[in-house]
C-alpha cells in the first residue's frame, strides 16, 4: 500500500478531486465532496491495476495550496 495525496476542489457544479504524485491523469468529480474523494479513489485502484505500481511517483511529503495572479 502506498499513501497518496488527493486534491479536492469544490466548484460552483460540484467537486473534483486529483492525486498528487500519479503519473497520468486521474480524476474524480462529483457533486458532493465524498463522493468526488470515493470517485478519484476508485479511478486510482483501477489506473494502478492497468499500468502497475510504477505510475505512483516517488511518495510526496508536502504539497501546498499556492494563490498567484497571472
């Protein structure tokens, strides 16, 4: 077992949640915040048992929540 990070955005339609540290792109959405983080949790079992345990990248310590203005 590997532990992962999971980034959960709430949007005015709803919820969607990413891992940090996933090689490809794996995404949960949904309406409520549960059921994005149940959602990205299950794309990530399946995205591990198709493309192996090397997609999970070295385990991430710390990720940040940054605001800039561009």
């Amino acid at each position: 077992m590997r532990h992962l990070k999971i980034v959960v955005e709430e949007h005015p339609d709803g919820f969607v949640a990413y891992p940090v540290g996933l090689r490809g792109t794996v995404v949960g959405e949904e309406d409520t915040y549960d059921e994005a983080l149940a959602d990205v949790i299950s794309a990530i079992r399946f995205h591990i048992e198709t493309f192996g345990p090397d997609e999970i990248d070295a385990e991430v310590l710390d990720a940040r929540l940054a605001e800039v203005t561009v």
